[in-house]
C-alpha cells in the first residue's frame, strides 16, 4: 500500500512516476506538487518514527542519536529564540508549541527563556510534564485559540497529511499567532542532500509551499535561509472577519 494516498490538492489518481536523487517520486499532474512513493502503512510509519527514528535509525544513516546531540540542539534552539524574538516582539511570556519536539531540546531552551512552552512528538525524550504524546498532533485534546507560535523544525517534509496539520494548528493558533515552519530547500545543490528515502515524503518549492499556506489561512510575513539547504517560513494567521 502506498503511504500517502492523495496530493495536497486532493488529486487521487493523476501522477506521473519519476527517480530524483534514487528515490521513486509522483508527480501530480494537476499541481505539480512532488511527493514520495512510500510502500507501507501509515501504522508501519508511525512505529517506525516512535520506536526506531531517533536512535537507531540515526545511527544507520551516519548520524548522532538524538538523546546524544541534546546540547548541540540547545545551542541551535537559542539562536533560533533570538531570532523569532525579533518577529514576536519579545518571546517572554508566549505560549508555544513545538511540534516534532525530539529531544525536548528546543522546548527546554524556551522554558528557560521564560516561555510558556511545551512539545508534541510521536517518540518524543523530552520532558514528559512539557510534552504531550500521540500517534498524531490531530488526536492530542487542545483548545483552540490557545498558542501564540507553533514551531515546525525539519517536521512538515515528514507528515503524510502535512494539509491536516495546517488545518489543525490554525485551530490552534491566537489570532494573529505565528506558525514556523522549517524546511529543506532541495532544489538547490545545498538542499540536495535532503532527498532522503522513506523520511522526507514532500518536496514542495518555495512557491508551492507559500501557496499552500496561504490556502489554508496563512499569510507567509518572510523567507529567511538560516544555513545553506534550509528555509524558514514565518506565517501568520490570517484575520478572518465576523
């Protein structure tokens, strides 16, 4: 069974098959939009992120297990703080949801920075007390209108629904909240190591991905490009009159 069942446009049926990078791609020919064949379930999906991604998947592919990199991504987490600081006018104080929180790293840095901060993650090793726990952020009880900023770091390439995600935080989001979201550029030689099989399932552009956002209630305030291969996103959602 193919993993991902439809385009983001809705589109079922209309693809073309093609290889980039060795990994077998549909092309929707209605959007464009590219997206990875995949041939599992979405419950062989999920065990494979809440059992396997973070330590020995990681250590397959040549990379530091996640419990072992905490104070790397500590580091990265205050930069990135430092730098929405300056979109949110201050981050004290701000209610925040990290979505695909890992280690808890970025959550913890946040805390300490006096947010009011907490994680959402499959297979998350942060801090249970901050981080709440699911096959999906879509089954997690939240109220609506609660968080000032929803973050996304290298998330959003992952999710097999990423319009179902949308959908859901927008719910979540204050009014004029923010949502971050990072995510690999590919279609430059820097990005081309994030054609990645089974993990990276989207690989939207620049321009379809703000099309996208700006779809489902988002509108896109700035693109910045932290390190070379990477992109931020920063959406704010949209005022919708009564």
């Amino acid at each position: 069974m193919c993993l991902i069942q439809k385009c983001v446009c809705g589109n079922r049926k209309l693809f073309s098959e093609v290889k980039k990078h060795d990994i077998d791609i549909l092309r929707c020919k209605i959007c464009r939009v590219q997206h990875q064949k995949v041939l599992m379930t979405e419950e062989q999906y999920e065990q494979f992120y809440s059992v396997d991604y973070h330590d020995k998947h990681q250590t397959e592919i040549g990379c530091v297990p996640y419990a072992e990199r905490y104070q790397h991504d500590m580091a990265v987490a205050y930069k990135r703080i430092s730098t929405y600081g300056d979109l949110l006018l201050g981050v004290a104080g701000k209610k925040l949801l990290d979505v695909g929180s890992g280690n808890g790293a970025f959550v913890d840095a946040c805390r300490l920075k006096e947010m009011d901060a907490f994680g959402f993650d499959l297979g998350s090793l942060g801090n249970e007390k901050h981080t709440y726990k699911g096959k999906s952020l879509l089954e997690i009880a939240l109220k609506k209108n609660t968080f000032d900023v929803v973050t996304m770091h290298d998330v959003f390439e992952h999710l097999v629904d990423p319009i179902a995600y949308l959908d859901r935080i927008h719910l979540l989001l204050k009014k004029d909240g923010y949502l971050i979201i990072d995510f690999p550029n590919y279609f430059i030689k820097a990005g081309e190591h994030h054609w990645r099989k089974t993990q990276h399932l989207w690989f939207f552009t620049i321009e379809e991905l703000m099309d996208l956002l700006d779809i489902h209630g988002y509108n896109v305030t700035g693109v910045h490009t932290p390190i070379a291969g990477k992109l931020v996103f920063y959406c704010q959602k949209k005022i919708v009159e009564d």
